[in-house]
C-alpha cells in the first residue's frame, strides 16, 4: 500500500510541477512578422495569440484579400514559433522530473503542455 502512497505523492508533484510550468509558459512573449513586418503577430507560449498589430499602409479595403492572407502568414508563423519556444522550455523545466527522462519518449505538447 505504501508504494500507491508514494506513486499518487509523486503524480501530485508532477502535476503541481506541470501547472506551474504552464503558467510560465503564459508569460513568454514571441513576436512574428509578415509582409516585411506590416503584419506583426503576438503569441504566448502556451500558443495563444495576445497581440495583433496592422501596418496602417496595408489596410485598404478594396484589397482585404492580401490583408488577410497576411494576417494568417503571421499567425501561422507566431504559433510555429511559439509551439518551438514552449517545447524547448517545457524540456528545461521538466529536465530531471523523471529519471531516464519521459516513459517511452513521451512528448509533453501532445498533453497540452
């Protein structure tokens, strides 16, 4: 029984660990850009986007066509970006939780992490 014990204490830390690594990754700020930077996107590194700002140069509504093939580009870009960013943190955070790493090579993004 001791070993249930030991094994629900150690889940609790490593959700405890997860939650806080989640809540740093809200914090990171990677900014993207298109159009020579007259689309930039904000995303955070739980990839979430927070910011979104227009050149004012590309707002023309008789082409909204190129302005929102731009805004995807950007978004798309700053996900991307963010998606590296949070994996590479989430290996530093994690780093030594488990010993011999992850079981069977388990990727924390796939969780949500």
């Amino acid at each position: 029984m001791q070993n249930m014990a030991d094994l629900f204490g150690k889940l609790t830390e490593f959700q405890k660990m997860m939650e806080d690594a989640k809540s740093k990754l809200s914090e990171l700020e990677i900014e993207a850009e298109a159009g020579g930077g007259m689309v930039k996107v904000t995303a955070n590194g739980n990839k979430e986007i927070i910011a979104l700002k227009l050149d004012k140069d590309i707002i023309n509504p008789d082409d909204a066509e190129m302005l929102e093939d731009l805004i995807i580009a950007g978004v798309n870009k700053a996900l991307n970006e963010a998606e590296e960013v949070s994996r590479e943190k989430m290996a530093e955070m994690t780093k030594g939780m488990l010993p011999g790493g992850m079981p069977g090579g388990m990727d924390l993004g796939k969780m949500g992490f």
